[in-house]
C-alpha cells in the first residue's frame, strides 16, 4: 500500500519508514499537516499514520477538515502523549484506530492488515470507473450463523441471509461501519469444515449487511460456487 507518514520527529518518521518498507509498503513521509494536505492534492494514498502533536495544524484539526472527512482514506492517529480523551476524540472524528507509541512493528502489521482490503477495494474501483459493486453474482438464499470479527471491536454474532462467490449478506443487531474490514467465519450445509474469509462491509441496507469477500482463495471461490449452484 501507499502509506502517507506525517510524523515531525524526525527519528520516528525514520522507524515509520524503515518498519513500512520492512512490511512491503511504499512510503512517504512528510513533517507537518499542512504538507499532507499539499501531498493529498495531487495523490490519495491507501493510508494515512498521522501524529496528532504537531508543528501548525494538529492532527485533530487535520482530522477534522471536509476534505480529509470526505476522501475515505483510513487515518490511524498515533501519538506518545496523548490524553484518553484526545484518542476518543481522534476516534470519533473517524480514525480507524489510535496506537501509542512507540509503535511495534507486530501491531502496525496488524493495523494496517485490516487497512489493506479496503484499499484493494477502492484502488479496483477507481480503475474500472465506479465503485466495485458484486450484485450481479448469482445469490442462493442461505441462514447459517456468522461469526463477525471486526478490527478493533468485540466479535459479535449475525446470521446469514444469502451468499454468492463474491460475498455474504447478513442481518444482526450490531452496528457497523461500511468499509470496514473483518474476518467472518461461518459453516454452510455442505459437510465441509468452518469457512473463515476476510471480508469489507460495502453496503448497509434494510435487507441487512453485505460484505463482499477479500481475495478468497481458489479453494474457497470453488467451494462457493458449488454451494451457489446446489441452493439457487
């Protein structure tokens, strides 16, 4: 992934670089807030590290632009000093998550594990023209329970409405984010083992969640198809 650091200390905007490379990502680092916004103005990257003590604007005040707001790219605030308040605050301004730090390279792996699906998604979007949307797989309708495991949050129980190879639409209480990332684990009716397949939420509506599977594997793709075909 693209990674955009805005990182002021000048020896953790080093370790950002280092640990980003390290992880296969391509990084760019920049000193300030207002530098970013200068960077966003030619380019969007998959992701953004943003420290929220900063030289000029903080990073709550870059958080808080329209602009910023309105890109969908994910923000993960870091910051050694931060108060609990200022990382709820990050948070509720729409950060995808707040580390401390210093930051292990272990948990900026996983942070930016669940980042990367949405990425994928967004950068094949763009590329085709419009925003991917799987609609058009054929759906079987299909009610097995669906183990949610969302970045971040506690998992929670849904149960299935119906499934395609692209995807699986839920119905359940909890509430969610489209474009969030998750691991759902759920067993169809075939006398095979649990299936656990990353997935992006896409789409809220009132016939539920659906989430549009990230990169299953031929395994997977296969065995969804056969499960298709026996329920349409």
């Amino acid at each position: 992934m693209r990674v955009l650091v805005v990182e002021d200390e000048p020896d953790v905007g080093d370790v950002f670089i280092d640990y980003l490379l390290e992880l296969g990502h391509q990084p760019l680092l920049v000193r300030s807030a207002e530098a970013a916004l200068g960077t966003l103005a030619s380019e969007l990257p998959d992701a953004i590290l943003l420290d929220i003590n900063l030289p000029g604007m903080s990073g709550l005040d870059f958080l808080q632009l329209a602009p910023i707001r309105e890109s969908g790219v994910p923000i993960v605030a870091v910051s050694g000093v931060a108060t609990e308040s200022q990382a709820r605050e990050c948070l509720r301004l729409g950060a995808v998550d707040f580390v401390g730090k210093p930051l292990p390279l272990a948990r900026l792996q996983e942070v930016l594990g669940y980042i990367e699906p949405q990425a994928l998604e967004r950068r094949l979007g763009a590329k085709e023209g419009e925003p991917r949307d799987r609609r058009h797989y054929l759906r079987a309708p299909l009610s097995v329970p669906v183990r949610v495991a969302d970045y971040g949050r506690p998992q929670w129980e849904a149960t299935s409405v119906d499934v395609s190879v692209g995807g699986i639409r839920v119905s359940a209480r909890a509430a969610a984010r489209a474009g969030n990332a998750a691991w759902l684990s759920f067993t169809p009716p075939d006398g095979g083992a649990t299936m656990t397949i990353m997935a992006q939420l896409v789409r809220l509506d009132l016939a539920g969640y659906a989430f549009s599977f990230v990169k299953p594997t031929p395994e997977e793709t296969a065995r969804l198809r056969l499960l298709v075909e026996r329920f349409v």
